[in-house]
C-alpha cells in the first residue's frame, strides 16, 4: 500500500445531501476533505470522536453545543467527543477539512462514489 494518494482518485462520500467527503485514514486519526454544496445542511449529531476543522473556502454557520458561529476561509473549530453540532452552509458552498480521532468507522457503511475531481 502506498503511502501516497490524490483527492481526484479517492472515493467520495456521501454523508448527507449535498456533502461528500474524502477521508484519509491512519491508524489513530483520519483527514477528511468535505465539500459541502450551496444552502446544505449537516444536520444536528454527535459522535465519539473529536474532531478539529478548517474552512478552506465558502462559508458556515456552525454550532458546537449551544455556541455558534459563521465561519469563513480560516475559521476553526474543535469539538469534544459525544458534543452535539450542526452546519448550514452559505450560498456559496464550501469546502472544509475536518480531522477525526480516532477514525471514523461509522464512514465505512457508506456506499462510496467513483473517483471526481475535487472542488478546491
């Protein structure tokens, strides 16, 4: 297995509607690259992972537990373990960078799409 890769040969994933991510696995963390359509929802869930994120472009309206916030190129978050959060995207969509410790093996249920370029 090579320790190398490129986001237009990964496979997709579709999480929720109009939100797709590529996820980079290690053995104690994963790096996912989200692309998050214009006016879509993450809805409200929590997860034993934490989870630090980036806004690489776009916008978000993010809430971690009862405070939130927009969010913009460089914004940042970090969410403990087992916190309630949720994201509504702006108009013009985003992409973002979301890192999960440890990985997210909830992702491997979902049916993964064929390779696409990506929207950075």
């Amino acid at each position: 297995m090579s320790a190398f890769d490129h986001l237009d040969a990964m496979h997709p994933i579709p999480i929720w509607d109009g939100v797709l991510a590529r996820a980079i696995d290690g053995r104690d963390c994963a790096l996912s690259v989200v692309e998050l359509e214009p006016d879509s929802v993450v809805p409200e869930h929590s997860h034993p992972n934490e989870q630090l994120g980036l806004v690489l472009s776009g916008s978000v309206s993010f809430r971690v537990g009862e405070e939130e916030r927009e969010l913009s190129q460089g914004g940042t978050w970090t969410i403990p373990p087992n916190v309630p959060h949720e994201v509504h995207v702006g108009p013009q969509g985003a992409v973002i960078v979301d890192v999960f410790s440890p990985p997210r093996e909830d992702w491997g249920a979902f049916e993964r799409m064929s390779p696409q370029p990506h929207r950075l």
